[in-house]
C-alpha cells in the first residue's frame, strides 16, 4: 500500500515536470532538447513494445519512422494541406504505419533469432534504397514539409506538447500491454515460443499485432518529427545508427520493462544531441555512443531499471531471511519481470 | 548486348569469388560462436585502409602487404573475442552478441573517419591500368581481378584444408555441432572460438584489399558491405561455408548482371533473394545441414 502511494505520486510528480518543463524552461534551444526527447521516449517505448516483450530483436525501426515521415510529407504535398490541418493527416500515417507493419511481419516472422534480426536489416536497406531511387521521394534532396506560421520563440512549445501525449500515451499502451493476456502471451513467447505455441498461444498472430501497434505509434512519430524538422532525407529519415539509438536506449534503461526505454531515451537523446553540438564532428558522438554501448552491455547487461530495483531490494531486505525475500517479490506487483512468469501458468494456458 | 551480360558475368564470378571470401568468415564464425558479426563489413573496410596506408605511405605491393594486414586482422580480431564477446553469457546472447559487433563496428567507423575523412579512395595499385589486362575468350579482364580471384580462392581452400585436414579443424568441426559435447570430449571450446573469430576476421584483410582496389570506399561502405555479406551467408544457410560461396558467386553475378539494366535498383536483388528464399526455405540454400554431412 505504501509503495503503491510512493509509486504513483513519484509519477505524479513526473508528469508535471515533464508538462512544466516549456513553461520554465523557454529557451528555444533548450526546448528543442525536451522535444527531441519525447520523440525517442516514444519511439524506444514503442520499439520495447514488440521487441522487448516478445524478443525479437528490431533492427529496423527506422523503416516505420521514416516511412511515417514521408508519407506525411507526400500526403500533404499530394493533396495541398498546410498550417495544422496537416496533424489531421497523422491517423492516415498511422495507418501507412500498420500496413508496413503487417507485411513486414508477414515476411519477417517466420523467423526467428538471428535470422529475424537480419532480415530486419535488410528491410530497412529496401526502404532505404527505395527513398533514394523513387521519383516521387526525391533522391537524395528528399522532402520538405508544409510552413507552418508559428511564431519564432514559441515554436517549439506545442511541438513539445504533442510528443509529450504521444509519449505518455505509448507508456500508457505498454502498461495496459503489460497487465494484459496480449502481454503476458507475447512475454511466453519471448521465454520459449514452441512451448507457448503448445500452450495455445496464437503465436504469429500476437507477434504481428505488437509489431503492428509499434508500427503506428514509430510512423506517427517519425511523421511529427518530419513537420518539427520541416524536411526529410532518405539519410535522416532511414538512418541505421536511428536503428541502433533506439536498440541502445532500450538496453540501457532496461530492456523488457517499461520504464527502461523511457529513462534510456531520457539520457542518450539529449546526451547524443549535446555532444554533437560540442563536437561539430559526427565521428566522435559514434565513438562514444558505440563505446557506451559496450559498457553498457558488459557491465550492465540487463539495464539501468532492473539492476538498480535488484540493488534496492537487496538493500530492504538487508538483515532478513532469505525466505521472506522470496515471498515478498511478487506482491509488490509491478516487479521486473524476472523470473519470467513459466508459460505454464494458468493464464496462458487458458487462452485459446 | 550479349558481349555486354558475359562480361557481367565473368565480372561477377571474379568478383563474387572476393565476396565469398568475406562471406566465409562470417559464416565460420556464426557456425562456432552461434553470433554474427555485424562489424565484418567495416573491418573489411579497415583491411582495405590498412592495404591503402601500406601502398600509398610505404609503397609495399598490395599482395606482399597481406604479409602484414593479415596477421594484424587476425589479432585484432582474437583481442575484440577476448575484451568484448567471451564475457556474453545469458539468454538474450543472440541479440547481445549482435549489438556488441554492432558497438564495435561503430567505433572502428568513427575512428576511420578521424583518421582517414569522408572522402572516398581508391587503392591505385599497378594491376589496375588497362594494359595490365589480360584477353580471356575475348574479354579483357584487368590483371588485378584474376590475381584477387585466385588469391580468395587460395584462402578458402587454405580454410577449406585448416577445417577439414588438421586436427585444429575437426575441433572447430566438433564445436560447430555441439558445444556442449565437444567440452566434454575435451575441446577448449573457449580457445577454438577465439582462434576462429580472428580467422574469420583475418580474411576480411585480404577481402579489403581487394575491395579497395577495385572500389571507391569511405569508412561508410561498410554498411553497403554487410547488408550484401549478410544476405549471402543467409542465402547460403547459416553455418555453411558451402553454402556461403554458392551464395557469394551466385548474388554478385545476378547484382552484376541486373547492373546492366538499373543501376540503381540492383542492390535491392539481394534482398528481394533473400526475402524469397526465406519465405520459401527458411534455414537458407544448403541449411546448416552441409557443414554437417560433410
């Protein structure tokens, strides 16, 4: 009960933060920072969402972010929307999103491991090759967005806003994801698919659903990305070290939880931005953003959330029997999710 | 026209021979490690700067300088086995072990672009003016393709020998199969991954040299490299180095030939191959099943 009331408010308190942070923070420089961030806590959110749950490992993102950003793009140069009429073309992005999604994941899933991973490079290869060679992108010059007459200072603020709903939003499917059967299904498929498959699990049909909502909420964002920037490039809009970023965030804050993707985008976005603003040299943020990489993955390899919750209950339970510790794992509910529920358990089973 | 697709043709077996040299370290170290190494492609690019930096600075012949890149490759190599990917031991190994390579071939990119800049180079050895040609069935064919190709040919077959006619090889054979059982029968599993990553890496010196004196590249090639290695050695079936070969000659020579056509577009046949061939027969051409039988 206690902890319940610590939890909540502790995310109370976050939420104003992160709906104050224009409000105190004016600077347009430094606002571009917070907007920035929302949009990677989406995107990594969204990223752990099919993969962090279900274990396949998307190396290929990018494919739905820019593919969100040219479609808005296209769409909006297509059929001459401009102003912010232009947000209202983000449900249609949305769905350009699901049917990449779902073709993707037609192709994609039938296999697994390493195999998968690959392939989902060379999707990305595809849509990165077919940006630079189609008519209607534009090679390299890529697209521009829409002018939008906002004033100068003030620019960023409602940009802010909108990354910051659809940031929490996504937090908020993963926290609905994650308490329900869809979740607990995907999460058997992670620990053994042919044993979940046994169970009853519909697996290729769970699979493609979550990659299906990730692919949404990544095009949506990559299409509010693309109006924030005001245009695209088929080397912006499918970058492979996007792909990788998103990946490093994940493992980083903690790969499979919810908070993890959101506390690692917190601080390799705005680290990656602020070191390429010190260094005008890209080479250097590669370096660093590699070598962190690999501390990261030696040191820590299950990331920030679930190391430092082990450390804390380690730390509570000091001084107690060992027995104790056992039991009081699982009442406090929202644990990391190790050990993994077995798929044996009745909720898994039962859904067919 | 026709004169046009032979010599596509020809290119593409010549050059896909390279290729599949490349394509066998990886594939040798997927088959013993069970990782992929996502930076084969860069490290290829650091053997093609190495060859670069040896001509160009020493002025030592490209073929005598694999005397020095070779080994060092295969050193670096065994040091990324050891510093980075021994300490992975965990269930999400698979996808730890690609965002590892990954890490590493970030670094070595960002270093090759300190070191050397954006700006592509081309390795201008002697082989490559147009007299140095030769006339085979009518074409003419620089000197510097045949001697790439019989040097790539040589290493598999030295590859080839090493697994199949030594003892070192039958233990890299046994581990391929069954880590597990090999321990028992008293294989340092530990040692044989670590000398096959740095094989597997070695080659990617001779594999850059060539490449470098054939392409333009920059630090950023890389990527083109692995997303073409990686598409062969999946082709070929993980693990198969039989395969990986078939893949490598078989996918250069289409891109070659597909060249001829859309220049543009012709990169996308390896993916459309590889698409296909999986959704068709999954564990890849030949499967892990040819290291196996043979």
């Amino acid at each position: 009960m206690r902890d319940a009331i610590i939890r909540y408010g502790l995310l109370a308190v976050l939420v104003i933060c992160a709906v104050a942070f224009p409000k105190v923070f004016t600077n347009p420089a430094v606002t571009n920072y917070g907007v920035f961030a929302m949009i990677y806590v989406t995107v990594a959110s969204a990223w752990n969402l099919f993969s962090g749950n279900s274990g396949y490992i998307m190396l290929g993102q990018a494919v739905f972010y820019g593919s969100g950003a040219y479609a808005l793009g296209l769409m909006a140069s297509g059929w001459n929307v401009t102003g912010t009429m232009v947000f209202a073309l983000l449900p249609l992005v949305g769905l350009i999103g699901a049917g990449i999604a779902l073709v993707f994941g037609l192709i994609a899933l039938h296999v697994r491991r390493h195999t998968f991973i690959v392939i989902t490079i060379a999707v990305f290869f595809i849509f990165q090759t077919m940006a630079f060679n189609f008519g209607f992108t534009h090679g390299t010059q890529g697209l521009n967005s829409p002018f939008l007459n906002w004033p100068e200072s003030g620019y960023n603020t409602p940009f802010y806003y909108i990354a910051l709903a659809f940031a929490i939003g996504t937090i908020a499917i993963a926290w609905l994801i994650r308490r329900s059967r869809f979740g607990l299904q995907l999460r058997a498929i992670r620990d053994d698919e042919d044993r979940a498959r046994g169970l009853g699990v519909k697996a290729f049909r769970v699979k493609i659903a979550a990659l299906v909502i990730s692919g949404v909420i990544t095009s949506m964002i990559g299409g509010i990305w693309f109006y924030y920037l005001n245009q695209v490039q088929p080397q912006t809009g499918f970058d492979p070290l996007f792909d990788l970023t998103i990946v490093l965030m994940a493992f980083l804050g903690g790969y499979g939880t919810i908070a993890g993707p959101v506390l690692g985008a917190l601080i390799v976005e705005p680290g990656t931005t602020w070191l390429n603003i010190q260094v005008s040299n890209g080479y250097v943020s590669e370096i660093i953003l590699g070598g962190v990489f690999l501390v990261v993955i030696l040191l820590m390899p299950r990331g920030i959330i679930p190391t430092a919750g082990e450390r804390i209950r380690k730390l509570r339970t000091r001084g107690r029997p060992a027995v104790i510790t056992a039991v009081s794992v699982p009442a406090r509910g929202d644990a990391p999710p190790q050990p993994p529920e077995p798929p044996g358990s009745e909720k898994v089973g039962a859904a067919q | 026209m026709a004169r046009e697709l032979y010599q596509a043709i020809v290119d593409g077996i010549l050059v896909g021979g390279v290729y599949a040299l490349m394509a066998v370290g990886l594939t040798l170290i997927f088959g013993v490690l069970d990782i992929i190494n996502i930076a084969q492609g860069v490290l290829v690019i650091l053997g093609a700067y190495l060859s670069y930096t040896l001509f160009t600075d020493l002025h030592i012949d490209l073929f005598i300088g694999l005397l020095i890149t070779v080994p060092a490759m295969f050193i670096l190599g065994v040091v990324i086995h050891a510093a980075f990917i021994r300490w992975l031991r965990d269930t999400e190994r698979t996808a730890m072990t690609l965002l590892v390579t990954y890490a590493v071939a970030l670094i070595i990119e960002g270093a090759l672009y300190w070191k050397y800049g954006a700006n592509p180079v081309q390795v201008n050895t002697p082989y490559d003016s147009p007299s140095e040609s030769v006339r085979v069935f009518g074409f003419y064919i620089q000197d510097l393709y045949i001697y790439g190709f019989i040097l790539a040919v040589a290493l598999v077959v030295a590859i080839y020998a090493l697994l199949f006619r030594t003892r070192f090889g039958r233990a890299v054979r046994a581990t391929m199969l069954d880590e597990s059982s090999a321990r028992l029968v008293g294989i340092e599993v530990n040692r044989v991954a670590a000398l096959t990553f740095g094989i597997g890496v070695a080659v990617t010196a001779a594999g850059g040299m060539l490449y470098g004196a054939t392409n333009a590249f920059n630090a950023n090639s890389g990527y083109d490299l692995i997303s073409r290695l990686l598409a062969i050695v999946i082709l070929g079936g993980l693990g198969s180095i039989g395969g990986a070969l078939a893949a490598a000659v078989f996918m250069i020579t289409l891109e070659s030939v597909v060249t001829i056509w859309q220049p543009n577009w012709a990169i996308l046949v390896f993916y459309v191959a590889l698409i296909l061939v999986l959704l068709l027969r999954p564990q890849g051409m030949l499967g892990r099943k040819a290291v196996r039988s043979a």
